[in-house]
C-alpha cells in the first residue's frame, strides 16, 4: 500500500485530479439516487406498502360492495382531503384534514403513538364526534402534551374527543395533513360528493392491481350489480404510491440516468490520464517484466492503483453527497408524501457510493490494462514507439466516449431549457402582478349560505378599506392554490346523446363575488360580470370560459343560454349563462385548458369551509400583509389568516418542478462538458508531446506552421467528431425518455441538437487549441532530443 501511494505521489496532480473529479461524480449519484429512494422507491413507511393499492372515483356508498366482491382485496377503506377550522387554541388556523372510512390504519398498517385509531364504532352515526392529530400538530399546537388524549378539541365550533395521536414517521398524502376524522357512510353519501372519495386497498396474497382492476370493472359492469353500484365505472386501481410520485417520476430518473453519465465521463477522463501515465512507465513495466514479474501482476497493480484512487474518491464523495443533498432540498419544489427534513443519506446511499467507486475503479483501469496487455515489454526496453501508437487509439476511443456522452447530456438540457422558456411563455390569462391572496375560513356558527355571503361581504369591505388596495374579492379555489373542485354538466340545446355525453365531462368550478374577474384581470368576452342582481332568492346564474362556452355551443357569445350541473336537470336545476371570461389557467401551465363554470358566492358556496381573498394592489402586495391581517381580525378576531401569497409567486410556484429539473439537468450537462473538455485536452497535449518527434521532422521536411497546426488539430478533434456523432444518436433516443417533459418542444428538435453538437465542438476545440499552438511552434531542432 506505502509503494502504491508513493507512485502515486509522484505523479503530482494527476491523482488528485482524478479523485476530485471521480469523488464530485460519485458524490452526485449518492445525492441524486438518495431523493430517488426517497422519493420513487420508499415514499411512505407504511409496512404494508408494496401490497397497497388505490382506487380513484368512488363513493362511500359502495364501500360495502367493494370490499365484498373484488376477492383481491383483503382489507379497504376510503378518504377524502377536507379542511377544518381549529379554534379554542393561542393560534386558530386552517388546516388539512382527512374525512376516513372505516379501517383505513389497519389497512396501511400503521398505529397511534399515543393513544387510538378509529374503530368500528366511531364510524357509526350518532357516535361521540372522535378525532386523530398529526404528530404535527400535537407538537405545535399543543406543546406535545402527553394528555392529549382524551381531551376535547374544536374544530368548525364542534368538539372532537381526541383519541389518538399519530408518529412522526406517519405520512399519509403530505407532510401538511394534520388531523383525520371518521366517515360515516349515510352522512357522507347525502353531502352529494359522491364520487369525490378515494379507496386503499390491501391486496390478498397473489393479487395484483391489474387483477383487482378487472374485478372492479366486473362488478361495475354486471347486470346483476348490487344496488348503489354506479354503472360503467371507470376510475383506476393503481400501486398506492404511483400518484404520488408520478410528477416526480421522469424529472427523478433522468437526473439519475444524466448523473450516471457524469459517472461514467469521469471515469473515462480518469482512464485517460491513468493511460497517459502508464504509457511513461512502460519501460518501467517491462523492467518488471525481465525481473519476472507477470502481465497479471502488473495488471493487478494498476487495478490496484485505480482502486486506491477510487477509494479516496468515495471517502470525499460521502461529504459531497450530503452538501449536494443539503442544496438539492432547499430549492426543490417538494411536494407530496416526502419531508424534506426527514431525507438523509441512508444506508442504501453509501452502498450506492461504495458501489460507484467499485464502478469506478473497475473502468479507469480498463483503457490502461488493455494497453500493457497489448504492449510487448520486450520490445519496449529498446523503444516505446508501439505503446505511444497504441496508447494514442485508446486515447481516441476516451475522448470519443466522452464527447458522445457528453453530446447526450448537452441535448438533453438543451431540449429542457427550450421547453422551460416555452412554458414561462404560456399565456395565463390573467395578470398575477400587483395581486396578494390569503386563505380564509368560515367562522362557526355560519351555517346558512346568506350568513356565509354576509360574512364574506364584511371581509370584502374591510379589505377594500386598507390604503393601496384597488379592488378586494373572494374566490372559493384560487388559481394555483392547489386545489380543484370538478362537476359533470348538461347543457340545453344539446341534443339528447350530446348532452349525455356532456354530462360525463368534468368541468372545473369555482363561487366568487362580483369583483373578482376585476381583481385579477380576467377579461370579459360577452355578457356581464356578476353583480347585486345575483344574490340570494334571485334566478340562479352562472358565467362560463371560452373554452366551455366553444365546447358546448361552438360560440363564444352564449348569454342567455342555459346548463346543469345535474346529469338529469328538472324545471328548478337550470342555469341561465349571464357573461362568458377568457381562458385562465387553473394549477398546471402544462394541462390542456379546462372548461370552467363560475357561480355567484351569493347563490351557492359548494359546500367550502375555506376561501380565498384576492386583493387588487398599487404598492407590492407582500407590503399590506399585515394591514390585511388586521382588517381580517377587526371583522372576526378568531379568524385565522393563513398562506399570505402574492399571485405572482403561486404562478412561479407552479413551475418551481420544472425550473428545478432543468436547472439541475443543466448543471449536470455543464459539468460533463467540463470534464470533456478537460479530457479533450489531456490526451491532447499528451498525443502531441508523444509525436513531438513526427512533428519535427515534418517541420525539416518543409510543412509550415499552419500546415502543422491544422494537422494536429484535425487529429485532435477526430474522436470529438466521432463521439458527436454517436452522441447524437444516443441523444435522439434518449430525448424520448424526455417527451412527457416537454413542452412544445419536439424531442428531436434539429436546432436543439445542432445548438449542443456546435457548444461540444467549441468547447472541445478550446481543449485542443493550445497543443495544436504548441505543434505549430515546433523547430527541426527537436529532432535530436526528441527521437
């Protein structure tokens, strides 16, 4: 070990070098691979993860025959996102709730660290009202108070007893969601959001979700299908932690695949500086050879070499992959199931690392053992001509590996930021700038829509009393809050089949005040915007998109028409349309635009326990927050104000993922044509100095400076040009991986690709520049010295 590190130590920076850049690339893949495993593989710590599955669009009144007739299923039960008012505490709030059926925890396998999870009474109607907190919560609002239990809480004015208190460990949907709450089946069937429940099922032993899938479809399909059953059922049964990490899943894996290429263009440069050294030591290795040492003993001791090196590099890699992770987690957008605070390196994360240093060594050795196993030692005691050509193929054969992978990366990022600019792009029809937005809730007590309006008016006016603010409004689901109700439709003057279908069409929707439009700057296409005309006991009235109005009427000016968010409307179920808003984007830049219905906050609230104020500001928004909050609490001195946003920066939130992905791809790509470049040069610099002799003599025999210079460097580049070529092969493969990520942007776009080849070739040419400079310089008088 001591003679290896001190033929090392002569080498002076080469090893150094290889270990920075060989620790930098492994460093990356723990770090990367850890979010990945996080993230993708391990999302939830539920025991019974790898047998959960989840069933969109049922209700709760076929929970029965659903567990009843799909044999897949060994346990289920069902949920729904709420959200609830906590008072009686130093800090009411909004918060998450989850409305659940009966054995939801037994069925994720999961139970309370202190106390309880529901049982079968607690879903029955006419139980004591029972509650479940988040670990969470407990601790904030309740100061982790071990007693807990058993005390009672308010939440929308009513007590809950709490029961239980859940571990930190226990995520269900989001690191947010504080409290669940029992369903029971006959309440939750009248509260007419039938099909707005989520399942989760264990699946039996053997199953699998394409199996249970069938079954579902079976029953929903039958003739003979039991009362309730809703027919043609047509949701999805699907691994329980696929939704979750579905917007993660393309961004993750190709930051994992374009650090693997880092990995892997590390490695080659690596070799290539290995190569270059042991080509000077060939007459070392052949003095080894006469003295009796065997090809495979040298072999092995260049193995051992790259090993020692890729050791080092491991060692450094560990500190890399916890400040790359440390970065990664404070400008990722994460959202989901995962905590931030809680992703650390793992276990798996260092096996990871010690098997990228396995890789490592493994492939750095690979160029410079071919070379002594095709080298006659013999024959290099007298002269080292054949292992400097020999050595000068395998040199090639790097940079062209390099150059290739590297023209992969370089596309890749390039197609991202392309799709990046266009999406920034995206029309949103509406103007975000110079608007603040707050979450609010409906006090307790409010219990009728008059009072509710009522409420909402006296907020809208104190609001609109803060110095600054133009216009005030409130609106149910806000843009890009995160949030999204949806209705089937029927529309008069369709014909009968027509309107059947309309009927299965979910259209988004949403109740604001007469001013809302104003506020935000949504413009008005025809008709009118609501107003006093539209309160409550008036003809029930409604406003709609371009996009609905084109859909179901193939005009944009549609006043007067009629629809209903009843699939079999009678006389008092209709709608007239009174204006008709231009397209707005709703919470993904990405999405095709959706139809949307707006009604009156006067004449219907959609069930909401919680809104949004929208306000309408001179100064920055950001600056009246707290005026804000004080005109709030001069209304209700209870009501919380929570999520204080301007609306710019829930735009900027909504392509936080994206800017992330790419930004990282980016740097990747940056970091791989570095070493390219670097790699490029070395076995530049190191070919020329080898054929400084051959350039000499050309020199003597009457070529020219520039002749020389054009010589080395077309002989230089050769492998650049290779490797662009097969990098562009590679590129156009794998930039389908990339087609769900882009946006209006061709996964084989040819100025996208050539804009990659031509920063390759500039940043290669830059490589080879100065020893082509240097071959230019060289006199005849070198022959001696050199040959």
């Amino acid at each position: 070990m001591r003679q290896l590190i001190r033929s090392l130590g002569r080498a002076r920076g080469a090893p150094l070098f290889i270990v920075a850049i060989l620790a930098a690339s492994i460093g990356a893949n723990t770090a990367v691979f850890t979010l990945v495993d996080r993230v993708l593989l391990r999302p939830f710590s539920f025991p019974n993860l790898p047998r959960l599955v989840e069933i969109t669009g049922i209700a709760p009144e076929e929970f029965e025959t659903w567990r009843a007739r799909v044999p897949s299923f060994e346990r289920s039960s069902f949920w729904r996102i709420d959200r609830v008012l906590l008072s009686g505490v130093e800090q009411p709030e909004n918060l998450s709730a989850f409305d659940v059926g009966p054995g939801l925890f037994d069925t994720l396998g999961v139970r309370a660290r202190l106390g309880r999870t529901f049982l079968e009474r607690d879903h029955r109607p006419g139980s004591p009202p029972v509650v479940v907190i988040g670990d969470r919560l407990w601790k904030q609002s309740f100061h982790s108070d071990p007693s807990i239990v058993g005390r009672e809480i308010l939440l929308d004015g009513k007590g809950y007893t709490v029961v239980g208190v859940m571990g930190p460990d226990f995520v269900f949907t989001s690191p947010k969601e504080a409290l669940w709450l029992p369903v029971t089946v006959p309440l939750a069937a009248e509260s007419g959001l039938r099909r707005h429940f989520s399942g989760v099922a264990l699946l039996a032993g053997g199953a699998d979700p394409g199996t249970a899938r069938r079954e579902f479809s079976a029953v929903a399909n039958s003739s003979a299908r039991p009362p309730g059953v809703v027919a043609g059922w047509n949701g999805e049964v699907r691994p329980f932690a696929e939704q979750f990490a579905k917007s993660y899943r393309t961004a993750l894996w190709t930051c994992q695949a374009a650090v693997g290429l880092v990995l892997l263009i590390a490695c080659a440069n690596a070799g290539g500086l290995l190569l270059a050294r042991n080509v000077a030591r060939t007459r070392e290795f052949a003095v080894r050879a006469a003295l009796g040492a065997g090809r495979g003993r040298i072999v092995g001791r260049i193995v051992a070499e790259s090993a020692l090196l890729a050791g080092a590099a491991a060692a450094l890699a560990v500190p890399v992959a916890v400040l790359l992770l440390k970065t990664f987690l404070s400008i990722w957008p994460i959202q989901g199931a995962v905590d931030p605070s809680g992703v650390t390196l793992s276990a798996v994360a260092f096996l990871v690392a010690a098997g990228g240093a396995l890789v490592a060594a493994l492939l750095c050795s690979v160029a410079p053992c071919v070379q002594v196993l095709r080298t006659d030692l013999a024959d290099a005691l007298k002269s080292n001509a054949a292992a400097i050509s020999r050595s000068g193929r395998l040199g090639s054969w790097t940079v062209a590996a390099e150059a290739a992978l590297a023209m992969i990366l370089a596309a890749g990022a390039g197609l991202m930021l392309a799709s990046l600019h266009n999406l920034l792009s995206v029309r949103l029809g509406f103007e975000p700038e110079h608007v603040l937005t707050a979450r609010i809730g409906i006090p307790a007590g409010l219990a009728t829509l008059a009072e509710k309006s009522t409420y909402y008016d006296r907020l809208i006016a104190a609001t609109h009393a803060i110095p600054g603010v133009q216009s005030a409004a409130v609106v149910t689901l806000m843009p890009f809050g995160g949030f999204v109700a949806s209705t089937g439709l029927t529309a008069e003057g369709r014909e009968r089949g027509q309107s059947e279908k309309d009927s299965d069409l979910l259209v988004q929707m949403r109740s604001v005040s007469p001013e809302y439009f104003r506020t935000v700057g949504v413009r008005m296409l025809a008709g009118r915007a609501f107003d006093d005309r539209d309160g409550l006991g008036a003809p029930a009235v409604t406003m709609v998109n371009r996009t609905l109005a084109m859909r179901f009427w193939g005009r944009t000016d549609v006043t007067g028409m009629r629809l209903s968010t009843d699939s079999h409307p009678g006389p008092g179920d209709w709608r007239t349309v009174v204006g008709v808003v231009e397209d707005s984007r709703d919470r993904s830049l990405t999405a095709s635009q959706a139809c949307e219905l707006y009604f009156p906050y006067t004449q219907n609230l959609m069930g909401a326990q919680v809104a949004s104020l929208v306000l309408r500001t001179s100064p920055p928004p950001l600056a009246i927050g707290l005026a804000l909050a004080r005109a709030v609490h001069e209304v209700n001195p209870d009501q919380p104000v929570s999520e204080v946003k301007a609306m710019d920066a829930l735009v900027r939130e909504a392509s936080a993922q994206p800017r992330f992905h790419t930004s990282l791809l980016a740097a990747f790509a940056g970091f791989a044509l570095l070493l390219a470049a670097s790699g490029v040069f070395a076995v530049a610099a190191y070919s020329t100095a080898q054929r400084r002799g051959e350039i000499a003599i050309r020199s003597a025999l009457g070529a020219q400076p520039a002749e020389l210079f054009r010589w080395t460097l077309a002989r230089n580049l050769k492998p650049v040009a290779w490797g662009c070529l097969a990098g562009l092969i590679g590129a156009l493969w794998a930039a389908k991986l990339l087609a769900a990520e882009l946006v209006t942007v061709s996964a084989s776009d040819p100025a996208v690709l050539l804009g990659a080849a031509s920063i390759l070739a500039a940043i290669a040419l830059t490589g080879a520049l100065g020893p082509a400079i240097g071959a230019a310089r060289t006199s005849p008088s070198g022959i001696p010295r050199a040959e």
